[in-house]
C-alpha cells in the first residue's frame, strides 16, 4: 500500500513540476519571433555581403566578424552551462525599436540605416531566447559585430584626406634620410625620376578600420586593464605608421628609377604587407607578460 502511495505522490510532484501551458509556448513563439527578425533582415545580410566584397580595400574584414563574433560567443556560453536560460521581456526594448527603424529605412532605402537596426535587434532577440545572465556573457561579441558595419563614404573620405596628408608629410621628412630629394604639394610628392600621388588607397584607412578591429579583439583577450588600454591606443599610431612606411619605400622605388613597379603586383602587395607590419605588433603589445619562474 504504501509502494502505491509513494507512486501516487510521485507523479503528482511530476504533475506539478509540469510546464504550464503558457510556458509551453513561450519558447516557441520566441523561435518564431527569431525567425521573422531574419526573414525580415535577409535583404540587409545580402546588401552587406554586397559592401564586403566590393574591394578589398575597405569592408573585406567584415565578412569576418560574424563568424568570429558566432566563436567568441560559442565559447564564452560553452564556459558558464550553469547560468539560467529563462528568456527576458526586456529583449522586446530592443527588438520593437530596431524593427520600426529597420521599418523607417524600408521607406527611404538607405539599407545602412537597416544595418543598424539589424545591430540592434540581435542582442533584443538575445535577451528574448537566453535571458540576461547569458547575453551579458556575450556583450562583447554581439558589440564586435559593429566591426560589420560599413562606415558611409561620408564619413571615410575627410579621414582618407587627412590621412593622405600625414602619408605625404611624413614621407616627404624621411625622404633625405636616403638622398632623395622631393617636393611636396598636398598629397603629390615629385622627385628627380617622376611624381608619387598619394590616393585614397594609399591612405591607409583600411588598415587603420582593419587594426582598430584587431585592437578591440586583442584587448578582449588581454589579461589586464592596463594591456588592454594599451592596445587600444596603440592601433590608429601603429596603422599609420606601418602606412607611412608603405608610402615611403613606393616613393623610394619612383626616386631610383623602379617605377614601372608600382604598376605591377608589387603595388598591392605592399598594402597587404601593412597589415604584415601592424596586426602582429598590436597582438604583441596585448599577450600576457612572460614572467619568470623562481627556482
């Protein structure tokens, strides 16, 4: 009888510890939320896969930082199983207005302004799914994904002019180090063998935005505050500077009579070697001290 009992009260605990039906369903209305969130963006992801391989010389890193945002957060999930997973309704204070701006932008057709919103439904259908606890695990990667983000070409070409200009500067400084003698007017550098122009892919920006990405990813996994400040300050100087060297040697190359070079592979190759002179530095300044072991 009191087998009968026990069994009894144990599937009542079960009854009670049974889901109600609005709990149920919650899960599965947040997936369908999800869902439409994407179907709603799909023309946005296709806009920006459009910006990130329309040259390698200014979105191309963003078609990174998704899947590396996706690791990131993957990873820092994996390490804490034991945090709740009860979705929040605060994600509804992001997700309602990134669906009216991403409503405004389907009006005027700017599709960045989509982008933007899409930015800002991610974490709101986040909080929805996963809950608080959770999403604050993963704020940095659901901020890395602003990386992604395309800056409008009205914001890129004063900077491009101004960095043209620190190129063109510092290589006209340099340029008597190795006896060369030039004149600088603007961004227009004339030596004895011809005249170096210093345009806007010679500017550098693309390896100053690419830098400024790998800064904020090392300083994610720097060890301290102070390597992390470090690292931060330390991108737009080394990204200039390794670009100063670029256009200081393709001057050289004009000055000594190898200019038909700059029309050849070599030209572009120096560019990516920027990112050759700059990314490692910055990974460099960001590793951990190596200390010594007491014996």
């Amino acid at each position: 009888m009191s087998v009968t009992v026990d069994a009894v009260a144990g599937r009542g605990a079960a009854v009670d510890q049974r889901a109600t039906p609005a709990e149920r369903w919650r899960r599965p209305l947040l997936l369908l939320v999800g869902l439409e969130a994407l179907v709603l963006f799909g023309p946005t992801v296709v806009w920006l896969w459009d910006r990130w391989t329309i040259s390698v010389w200014q979105n191309a890193h963003g078609m990174f930082i998704p899947p590396l945002a996706a690791w990131l957060a993957w990873e820092a999930l994996k390490s804490r199983p034991d945090l709740p997973t009860e979705g929040s309704r605060w994600g509804f204070a992001l997700l309602v207005p990134a669906l009216a701006v991403h409503a405004i932008d389907a009006g005027i057709h700017t599709q960045l302004l989509s982008a933007l919103a899409l930015l800002l439904a991610l974490p709101g259908i986040a909080l929805l799914l996963i809950g608080v606890p959770r999403v604050r695990l993963i704020a940095f990667p659901l901020a890395f994904l602003a990386f992604a983000i395309p800056i409008p070409l009205g914001f890129i070409e004063p900077l491009q002019l101004v960095l043209r200009q620190i190129a063109a500067s510092a290589t006209a400084a340099m340029l008597p180090v190795f006896g060369v003698m030039v004149f600088r007017e603007g961004t227009l550098l004339d030596t004895t063998a011809g005249t170096v122009s210093v345009g806007d892919a010679c500017s550098g920006f693309s390896t100053l935005l690419a830098a400024m990405t790998v800064a904020a990813l090392v300083a994610y996994m720097a060890p301290s505050w102070r390597q992390r400040l470090l690292v931060l300050v330390a991108a737009a100087p080394v990204a200039i500077a390794a670009n100063i060297l670029r256009v200081i040697a393709l001057t050289l190359m004009v000055a000594w009579g190898k200019g038909w070079l700059l029309g050849t592979f070599v030209h572009p190759l120096s560019g990516m070697l920027t990112f050759a002179l700059a990314l490692p530095v910055l990974f460099w300044l960001g590793q951990p001290a190596k200390t010594e072991v007491a014996r």
